[in-house]
C-alpha cells in the first residue's frame, strides 16, 4: 500500500486510525485496541491490529520502544506528515458527507 493510501483506501482507514491515534500519545498494541474499541464498538483481534503495525513500522511511519514485554509505539517524522497529507484528503474526499 502505498503511504499516500493511508486515509481514502478503506483498507488503510486500520492504519490512518492507528497513525491518528498514535499521533495524540504513544500506546501499546493493547493500548490501541481499547482506543479502537472506543470508536467502533467492539475490540479489534490482535489479528486485525498487529499487521498494520508491522507495515507502518517497516515504512517507517512509526517505532517501536520495546520495555520489558511492552512494546509502545511513536509516530516517525515521517509517519507525522504522512498523517498530516492523509488528514487533508480524507477531509477533501469525506467533509461533503456530513
């Protein structure tokens, strides 16, 4: 996926939700789940999470601070303008919806 696709491709909203949510603190992967579960209604897999972590990771989006078992992961400056462009479009492409 591209990291243009992050926001209007529906499979990257997972992934914009993670770079926005990461954007207000770092959390764990456990941490994002509840913060999903919040929004959607219902807990995300460690399935469903895990896999886009690993592809903004290896894109170098975000990173990981391993403490023990916990892992935290931090937007990159990379990953805080892709966030940035990604917020543009998806107000661009979404903002006539509501």
């Amino acid at each position: 996926m591209s990291k243009d696709s992050y926001c209007c491709d529906m499979r990257g909203m997972l992934s914009f939700l993670i770079l926005f949510l990461l954007s207000k603190k770092p959390m764990s992967g456990q941490e994002l789940a509840k913060e999903i579960e919040k929004r959607k209604g219902e807990k995300p897999s460690p399935g469903t999470i895990y896999p886009p972590l690993k592809t903004l990771r290896e894109e170098g989006l975000i990173k990981e601070d391993k403490q023990g078992k916990v892992i935290t992961y931090t937007l990159t400056l990379e990953g805080k303008e892709v966030l940035k462009r990604a917020k543009e479009r998806f107000c661009k492409t979404f903002m006539d919806i509501f």
